[in-house]
C-alpha cells in the first residue's frame, strides 16, 4: 500500500469528526436556542411536581409504575417540547407539592389555584376549570350547600389540598375531617363517620358510582381553575410554561388529555386575552 492510499482514510477520518463536531453544535444550538430553558437543557431533565390523587392530578398504576392523569399528560408533553427527560417528582396528594416550591425540589407543577398557594409560587394563567362539591351518602340531611355548614356535619377532605384550604375560609359551623387520601375519605363515608366527602366535581362523580346510593350535590362551593406554578424568581420558565400551554389549548392536546381520563366536569379554560 503505498502512502497516497494511506493518507486518504485518515482525510475521511478527519472530515468525519470536523462533520460531527459540527453538527453536535448545530444541534445543542437549536437545543438552547430557547434562553428561557436553556438551564433545564443542561440539565438535561425537567423536574415535575406530581401530587398523586385523582386522573385530574395523577394516580399511580400500582404494577407498572405508570402515572396517569392530566397533570402526569402535561408533564410529558412539556419535557418532549423541550427535548430533555421527565423527572417525576412525587407526592401522597396535591397539597403536599407546594413543600418543594421554596426547597428547588422541582422546576413545576400542576395544581388548583388558590391564594394561599399563589404566595408560595409563581402561576401561569389558567388551563382547566371545575368546580368544588360534596358526595353524601344515601338518606343524607344534606340536600344544599346551607345544610352541609351546619353544628354536627362533619366533612373530609384531603389535607393540605386546595379544598381544605377552600373550606378553611367558607365554613363556619361544620367540623373539616383531614385524611391523608381520597381513598381514606372515601372508606369514612362508607363507614358512616362523616357527612360528606369534599373534592373537584369531577372526582366525586367518579366516586360516587363506586359508592351505592351516594350522589353529589348540584351546588357547588367553589369554582376551581388548574395552572402551572413555578419557584419564585424563574419568570422565565413561567413565561414558557404558560405559551405552552396556550399552544396545548389551541391545537386540542389539553382536550384531549381531559377526554382520556373519562371524568365528566373537567373544561378547557379560555384563553387569556392577549
């Protein structure tokens, strides 16, 4: 082999790593073209709060590990737009998330606004509303909201989460019962040791036909709005948060998310007026 034909492959060598150098280049360039998350592209990862309660946050599939649910769908949806891995970061109920907001614990997540919650993080303009009610068990006293705030009634709800914060400020007779769960609320309502289950109207439907004889009141105590909170101080990852959900509620995913899981009482917030 003489030394023209030795010179040749290593030219392509050659060529080939400039190629790839460039390229790779290109590509982390288009990667953090977007400043706004260019410290989550280094990550590499995007860090979601994840309160595990209903399909309308997240439940967990016991067998697989998977989580299900609206906030778990957006969450997927907002890391493949970004392009870096979903890290989950999980807790027994949505009013256990805000915990993290001031320990850096994730970059965001997805709740029930309310203004408790709101001195603890940033949000983003709302992307799904509902509204709060109670499941009573059959031959109940309580036919109306007036008749659920009365000396006696006892009502469960899920600590820390927006309705016991709801409930905290609207009640002014009826005792609040704080389990860990929905499950726990639920299995107290069987047993007949409270008066009413309070929760989202979409959950309570959904509990109620596991429940015979229960039904979910027509009133309703509050309306709710679902948003994007992010730490205190990243502006920037709030400003994208919120365009992507914008584009979420414009191409008809966030509609599509809220039909997979089946639950009735779940809307597609209006956009905000630009």
């Amino acid at each position: 082999m003489n030394r023209r034909q030795t010179e040749v492959p290593a030219f392509f060598v050659i060529l080939f790593l400039a190629f790839a150098q460039f390229a790779g280049a290109i590509a982390e360039a288009q990667q953090t073209s977007d400043l706004r998350v260019a410290d989550l592209v280094r990550a590499g990862r995007l860090r979601v709060g994840i309160g595990l309660a209903n399909l309308g946050s997240a439940i967990k599939d016991t067998a697989t590990g998977e989580l299900r649910g609206i906030a778990a769908d957006l969450a997927r949806a907002l890391a493949a737009r970004i392009g870096v891995a979903l890290q989950p970061v999980e807790y027994p109920r949505p009013g256990a998330v805000l915990d993290g907001a001031s320990t850096d614990a994730w970059d965001v997540a997805f709740l029930v606004i309310d203004p408790a919650r709101s001195a603890m993080a940033d949000v983003s303009p709302p992307y799904m509303k509902s509204d709060f009610s109670y499941l009573i068990p059959a031959a109940s006293s309580i036919h109306n909201l007036a008749d659920a705030d009365q000396a006696g009634i006892r009502i469960a709800v899920p600590r820390g989460d927006a309705v016991d914060l709801t409930l905290s400020r609207l009640l002014k007779r009826a005792t609040l019962v704080r389990v860990d769960n929905q499950a726990a609320g639920a299995a107290l309502l069987r047993a007949g040791q409270i008066s009413a289950y309070a929760a989202p109207r979409p959950v309570l439907l959904e509990l109620s036909a596991q429940l015979p004889g229960s039904h979910v009141i027509e009133e309703a105590f509050a309306t709710i709005s679902f948003a994007a909170f992010v730490p205190k101080g990243h502006t920037e990852h709030l400003a994208y948060v919120s365009e992507f959900l914008d584009e979420a509620r414009a191409s008809g995913l966030l509609q599509q998310f809220i039909e997979r899981t089946g639950l009735r009482g779940f809307n597609v917030a209006p956009s905000k007026p630009k």
